[in-house]
C-alpha cells in the first residue's frame, strides 16, 4: 500500500509512533515528571527530574558543601535516563496537533458555506 493510499488516521498513529518524543515517566524518588535536560543536541537524549536538577543548581550556586551536594546528586542520578532510540519531532507532532484542529473545526461545521461558517475568514 502506498503512503497515499494510507486512510488519515492510519497515517497519523505511524507518525506518531515514530516522532512523538515519550517520557520515560517519573522520578523514582519525588515523583515528579522527568524532563529533557540541558544537551548539545547529539544523542542520546538525557532526561531527569527538574526538581532534582533545580535543587543541584541552586545548591552549586551557592557553593555548597559535598556533603550537601550528596543527596542532591543521588536523586537526580536515580532519575536520570538516556534516551538511545530517538529524540522524537516537536514539528511533526505539531502539524498532527493542527490537522487535527482543522479537521475538528470542518467536522463541527458540515456543508455550511454560509460566509458565518468561517470566522477570522471574513472582515
Ligand atoms: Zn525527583
């Protein structure tokens, strides 16, 4: 089968599946969301907890001790992960989100030409 002959939605969940960056989940020890951090934009894609890595800034910033520095450094050690397969398409994922907008909006309004049907259109 051709990529042309793909239906939408068959088309937009191999997209997805290939460019939707996926978080590997939550820190082991606070919980919170693990996000991209920092990188030179080479693989792999680190990711950690922004708690932990805020804190560990702050911290260094102030000159603090290695005893301080410690705990600090296991949280975000224990959430630390790299991502090896792929570092996903924010671009790709944006254009679905605005297909789907599109598509929404004409399902909302069906066969309606009135020059009322397209708001921003008319001036
Ligand atoms: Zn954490």
């Amino acid at each position: 089968m051709y990529v042309t002959d793909l239906p939408d939605d068959t088309l937009l969940e191999q997209l997805r599946a290939k460019y939707e960056r996926t978080a590997p989940g939550h820190c082991p020890q606070c919980g919170t969301v693990v996000e991209v951090e920092p990188h030179d934009g080479g693989y792999p894609l680190p990711w950690a907890c922004p708690v932990a890595r805020e804190e560990l800034d702050a911290a260094r910033a102030r000159g603090a001790s290695q005893e301080e520095l410690h705990p600090l450094l296991a949280h975000w050690e224990s959430s630390r992960w790299e991502d090896f397969r792929r570092v996903g398409d924010r671009r790709v994922m944006e254009l679905i989100r605005r297909y789907l907008l599109l598509r929404e909006e004409a399902a909302l309004s069906p066969c309606d030409d009135s020059p009322d049907a397209t708001p921003g259109l008319t001036a």
